[in-house]
C-alpha cells in the first residue's frame, strides 16, 4: 500500500507541476465566443488554451504591474471586470458592472479602475476593491480610455441611430478627465475609437463613418491641443503606438504601420477573407494580429517579423478571437 501510495503522490505532483506550467508566455488572446483567455508563448510556438475562464463577451485586456484586467462586456450576461495575477493567471477579483452598460476598455490612475460605458455614455470609477465610487458623463459611445499622468482620456465614438435603425457617425471627440471631473473635449473627426500615447502627445485613431464622408484617420494631439492628422485611408478599428509607429488593423484592412514623426506609412497584406480584431508588439519587434470568427474557422493568430508574415497559429472553430495584448 506505500509503495502504491508513493507513485500516486508522484504521478500527482508531476500532474501539479503541468498544471502550473501551463499558460506560460507573454501573448495573452481574449476569444470571445469561448469565453476564456488562451495564451501564446513565441519562443517555445507554444498556445496554452482556457488558461482562463472569462465572463461573457471579453473585449478588452489591460496589465499593469502584477495583475490582468479583463472587460467582460457581458453581452448576453452580466457585465464585469475580471481581476487576475500575473503570476500564475489565476483569477483574484470579478467586480460586476451596471446590467446593460456594455464595458469597452479599462484605464487605471493610481488605484483607480476607470471603465468606458459605451451605452450609458458614461465613465465608471471603482475603487481597489471594486466598488462603483462615481461616474462621469462624457460623450456618446465612448470606447478606448488611456491614463497619463494626472489625467484620463476618452475617445467617444458618438454614434446614433436614425427611425430605421441605421448608425449615424456624428463628430468625434477626445474627453479629458482630471481630477475626477471632465476637464475638456477635443473634436477628432468621426467614429473615434481607440487611443493611445506617444511621448508628450495623445493619439487618437477615428474609424471614420465606413466610406461615406470620411476614412480612417490618426489624430494628433498635445497638451490638449489638435496639432495634426494623418489620413491613413480605410476603416480601421484598433491600434497600438509603440516607438512612435502605429501599427493599425481594421475588419476588412490590412495591417498598416505609420511613422508618427514623418507621417508615412506602409501596408502589409494579411488575408483576403479579413476579420482582423486588434494587434500589439512585443520588445522584439513582432507583431501580434488577432484574427476573428464566430461562426468558422478563420480564428488565427498572425504573426509578422521584419514586415514579413511568419506564422498563423489556429484559434479553434468559432471561437471569436477578438484581442490580443502582449504582457510588457
């Protein structure tokens, strides 16, 4: 009976130590319709899936020092965001948000956890321990939210619908929140979704209103001032800044990398059949584009170095792959 109760205790340690192994790896996927958070390691080619159950419809994945956040837009179910650790991404904290708000982005200011209501036109703020301490009215639809410094910035899509049900693509604007008020708004074209920064300067990226009066457009903003923009053409939908370049992807776009300081871009053809969520970039230089699909198998994760389309890692059938972040 030792004996056999030795190898068991061994044969389970060794079950233990794959357990904790798995999901290693600084690319962290969000697939929406699988509800859960796989993991890719580059180094090793190496994609750990449901290292993480999500809540439904995750959107958006933030890290900042030792922990994940996750937006759950909660489409379908109840909205929330997900605390985990970065450590052994094992969840620590879910903090359930307003039924029917519809969660786009998280940004964080000292302890704070700032959080776009795309309905209700609003900002949420909770505090460390997840409780709702204010909301702030900015613009309609807002989306993409940044902290820097003292200060948040919101891009606000402002998006209605006319007696038919069709989108109507009012002017944009970049909010500026400080101090836990709205400070001041900054008009930026039509459709704003994402923001990011640049050094001293916010980026804002404007999708447009899909052709009719204008295309997808970078704008470039300092000390809370438009200083200029740059028509990138399409409708792009995310983007990420890293090194003064941004790196752009779109639904039906390819990716599109453009020199913030001499304002001139390149395209990179990625696939005929689109669907392209989000991207990011790793200290290496490679850059990560998740491509989307709910009902097929066009889920992938495409990986571009030096320019050049390296691999396609598969995300499963109808898994909704809608996000990617790489760990800093």
């Amino acid at each position: 009976m030792n004996r056999y109760y030795i190898i068991l205790s061994a044969i389970l340690y060794i079950l233990g130590c794959a357990h904790k192994e798995a999901g290693k790896g600084d690319v962290y996927l969000l697939l929406q319709n699988a509800k859960g958070v796989a993991i890719y390691d580059p180094n090793e080619d190496s994609l750990y899936t449901g290292v993480i159950t999500t809540g439904t419809t995750p959107n958006y994945l933030l890290f900042a020092d030792e922990y994940g956040y996750i937006v759950n837009s909660g489409f379908g179910g109840t909205p929330s965001i997900q605390v985990f650790s970065v450590k052994n991404n094992e969840l620590a904290s879910t903090y359930p948000l307003p039924q029917g708000s519809n969660p786009y982005a998280v940004a964080l200011l000292e302890k704070d956890m700032y959080i776009t209501s795309y309905i209700f036109n609003r900002v949420y703020i909770l505090n460390e321990y997840g409780t709702i301490t204010d909301s702030l009215n900015v613009g309609r639809s807002p989306e993409g939210i940044i902290s820097d410094s003292s200060k948040i910035y919101v891009a606000c899509a402002n998006v209605s619908y006319d007696t038919a049900g069709y989108p109507v693509y009012g002017d944009a604007y970049l909010y500026v929140i400080e101090g836990k008020s709205v400070k001041d708004s900054i008009r930026v074209g039509k459709n704003a979704q994402w923001v990011q920064r640049d050094g001293d300067n916010i980026i804002v990226l404007s999708t447009g209103d899909y052709g009719m009066t204008q295309t997808g457009r970078l704008y470039i903003i300092q000390d809370e001032q438009l200083k200029d923009s740059v028509d990138i053409g399409g409708s792009p939908g995310y983007f990420v800044v890293k090194n003064s370049k941004a790196y752009i992807v779109g639904w039906s776009d390819s990716l599109k990398i453009v020199d913030l300081k001499n304002k001139q871009g390149i395209k990179i053809a990625l696939d005929t059949l689109g669907g392209f969520m989000s991207c990011d970039i790793d200290e290496d230089g490679r850059v990560f584009v998740v491509q989307g699909d709910w009902t097929g198998q066009n889920n992938n994760l495409i990986i571009i170095e030096n320019n050049v389309i390296i691999k396609r890692i598969p995300l499963g059938n109808a898994t909704g792959a809608g996000f990617v972040r790489v760990k800093d």
